[in-house]
C-alpha cells in the first residue's frame, strides 16, 4: 500500500515542482529537472545523509519515468491545473504523509534510534519542496505554509507511539495517514500556523 | 583523450563560475569557492548520488588546483574576459558535451542502466552551473539558456546510438562531441529555445 | 577540549542561523531548521564529500537535540539577543577555527593529503553559513565578511606547519585556535577585507 501511497505522492510532487518551474518561465528540461527534484530530492537527501546506497530511484529508475511524465503532463494539461488547485492540496497531504511514514521507516530499519528517523521524517517529507523553491530562486515555503513541517513531525510522533503500544504495522500506518491528512486538513482550512518568529535588528 | 578534454572543461567551467561571482562582488576566496564548485560541482553531485567513492577530485587534487589556478587567472585578466566571449562560448560547448560523456560512460561502467545514465550525464554537465547560479543567489540559467541542457540529453542519445550499433568507442566519443558541440553552436547561433513553460495563475 | 570547543561552535552557529531565519520571517519548525543546517551542515557536507559515514550527528544525536534547544532558546531571548552581538562575534570566530581543525583533522585522518585537507578545512569552516543564507535566499555572506572564509584557510595552513614541525598536538590546536581568533577580532575590528572581484559587463 506505501508503494501504491508513495507513486501518487511523487506524481503530486512533480506536478508541483513543474508548475513551481513555470512561474520562472523556465525550458521544459528544465520543468522536467525541477519536477524530479521536488518528487524524489527529499528521499535522495535523507539516503544520503544516511549513505545508504543505492538511492531508490537509481534501484528503481521507473520513479524517475513517472516524475517526468507527470512534469510532461502538468505543461500539456497547464491550463485545467488552475481548477485543481483543491485536488493537489489533497494530494499533496498525503504525500507529505507517506513521505514521512517512509523516511522514518527507513531510518529505524536501518538501525537507527527515534531522533534521527524523526528528523528523516521530516527530511524526506520537506527538503523535496526546499529544493524546489531553492532552485526557482523562493524562500522555501514550506517553513511559512500552514503547520507544513511540524505537520510531519507531529505525524511521525503518532506513528512512533502507535508502534511502541504494539499496534499492527498496517493499522499503525493507516492510522497516521488519516491522523496526518485530517490534521493538515484542518491547518490549511482554518489556516492555522504557528506564530511566525519575526526577528528585526534594532535601527542604530 | 577526455582527460584532456576534461582538463580543459573543467578549466572554462572554473572561468565561468569566477566570471559569475565577481558580478556579486565576491571577495577572492569566495570567487575560488564558486570557481570549483562549478567546475567540479556536477562530477561531485552525481558521485554523491551514485555512492560512488572516493570522488574524483579527492583522488587527484590536482584539478582542485587547477580550478583553484583558473579562479585566480581570471581575477587578474578580467580586462581581457569581455573580449574572450567567444571563446568561453566555444570552450563552454566542450565541457558540457565531455562532462556529458563522462557522466554516462562512468554510470554505465557502474553497472546502472540507459535510464539512470542518462539522468547522470545531464546532471554531470549542468549541476555545476545550477550550483553557480544557487551560489550567486541568481534562477538557474541552464534551463533558460539555449537548449544548454537538452543538447547535453540529445547528444548522449546519440552516444548511446553509436554505442549499441557497435561503433568503436574512440569514433563514438569523437562523433558525440562534433554532433553536441555542432548542435549546440547552431543553437547559439540561431537562438534556438524550446517555447518556455511560462505558467501564471489567474487573478482572481 | 576539540569535543567542548565543538559544542559551543554548534551551539552559536544555530544561534546565528536562527536569527536568519527569523529575519525571514519563518515559523518555529523553519528556524530549528536552518539552525540545524547551519550548525551541522559543514560538518555533513563534509562527510559526504569524504564518503565518510555515518556523519557524526547521526552517530550522536545528542548534537541535535543541542542545536535544537539553541534554535528554541533564540526564539525565547530574542529580546536579549541585539546586545549579545558581540558574543556571538566571539563565538562564532571560536566556531569557525574549531570547525576547521576537526575538518583538516578528520581528513588527514582518513589518509587524504593537505590540499584536500586544506579544502575540508573551508568547507567545514564556511559551509553551514552558506546552506543558512541558501535557505534564507541571501549571497552567501561568507565571502564578503571580513576574511571570513581567508582565516579559516590561513588558520589551517599555521595548523599544518606547526604539526610538521613536529610540535606537540595539544600545543598546536591551542596555538591555531589563539592565532585564528585574534587573526579573526583584527580582522573584524579594522574591518579587513580582501579586495573584491567586482566583474561588469562593458555596455553594449
């Protein structure tokens, strides 16, 4: 089911990247190399970070023939995207979901303890977006948006006590996407955020 | 033969990144940070993401200090550089085109497949640009410029071409470099782009 | 002492990238971010570069949790934090030097010569301040700031001449540490830069 969860999040995510690369006017490569890097930057930063090779996409370069198609898509279909804007909000929660759910899985997997598979949560569900907006020259938004981030890591919590009370995996992973996407729901709806930390140097 | 090659790529490349931190005012340090990581930026970035150590310039610093020479050139002939446009133009069409080459050969010799070949050469020849364009705080040009990438992706499909008829590897290389080198002349020449994505949300 | 030394770097490094991000105005998750990066992000890109794992906060994820706490103590004492400019001035010229020996260090201990140790050095040194102003979409400050990046390579080389001359190895951190942060505090008191690369294009 992660990997059914996890090609519709990367499709999402590319979809995003690509209009992202559009606001800059850029050359369809270039649509295309943004794309790929919002869809699958997070899980190559978190696998490197950790230096597990190879990198999902190098094992499985289908995910890399998905992202461009879906970038491909987004510049044919770039006149219906404005009406979807509610089907990627959507999507887009439940990528960021998974994307956690996967990179904290990983990360224990590997052997590693709860801070870091906490912390690879939110890379992997994150940095996808930071690369996007770093390379369309944007202060990341994700650090800005309603609850992005700490949606993630309040969701990856869930999901470690989940685990730890000894709940089924699969329950356990369904339980934390509904959790997750309801919770981002609710912060994009009522948009909540958390009090933004505005720092002004005083004027001399 | 791409040895030399190399050395004369990464040579430019260093030139451009210099060229592009001495707009922002760097000071000569910070021109040799962003020399080096344009010139070897690509090569490190696809080794990073391929896992594949040591990284090249690790094991032969000497084209650390080749680019880091290169910066410093450029510092004290930047009088002559505006009228060496040209030149860069034409030393620039090798580098992207031997990086190319270097990137997809070394992927396959990996044991990756096309696909992910593919992704390395384009990564090889334009990451070390997309650094100097972070770096200096600018939108990647790669993506704007003309056909700059996607001369990098159609000329290693030529090189695959040539490769799986069977041609001999040094004609191969030799081919691919005439063809990318010619192809992206003609796109400099004639001003060719591909029409740009240019996506703008509707005002509501 | 290097392990102490290198808590208080981190700590003040987290410091400096948080009252960046709060500059930018982002939320508590986006400046725990950047602080993070700030603090360990030389160190990580580093270790990538070298192929050297694991990187040294995911074997001790006790330094997380400390750039963490630093990141949410910004937020709290921001009010205190415009007169505290001068500690931070200090700390970080303690940080940078720090940073550097256990960088060149850590190469030459992993069999690598003085040019790639030198290059560690830097990265080390001056990386996490480029990945904060990265995020916060600034030119990297690090090379236009009183010899910033320049002590740090000039530090090194007093590190290395010293370890060749055979002088005891606490003798020669102490002696770097002193001499890089004195070089520092004249540099940023008499305001010493190096002089800058400005390149124009001549009009047409």
């Amino acid at each position: 089911m992660l990997t059914v969860l996890y090609v519709i999040a990367i499709t999402a995510e590319a979809m995003t990247g690509a209009l992202s690369a559009g606001r800059r006017g850029m050359d369809p490569v270039g649509v295309i190399f943004v794309a790929c890097c919002t869809a699958i930057g997070g899980g190559s930063v978190r696998d490197m970070l950790l230096g597990s090779y190879p990198l999902t996409w190098v094992e499985t370069p289908m995910y890399i023939v998905i992202t461009t198609a879906a970038a491909i898509l987004t510049i044919f279909l770039q006149r219906y995207m404005k009406h979807m804007f509610k089907v990627f909000l959507v999507l887009d929660a439940v990528g960021l979901i998974t994307f956690s759910i996967i990179g904290a899985q990983k990360t224990l997997d590997l052997g590693h303890g709860y801070i870091i598979a906490s912390v690879m949560a939110v890379i992997t569900g994150v940095f996808g977006g930071i690369l996007r907006d770093i390379l369309c020259n944007n202060v990341p938004l994700v650090f800005r948006k309603e609850l992005y981030a700490s949606v993630a890591l309040i969701s990856i919590g869930f999901y470690f006590t989940l685990q730890l009370l000894g709940v089924d995996p699969n329950v356990t992973v369904i339980s934390t996407l509904v959790f997750g996407f309801v919770f981002r729901m609710i912060a994009v709806r009522f948009k909540l955020e958390l009090p933004k930390f505005v720092y002004k140097e005083s004027p001399h």
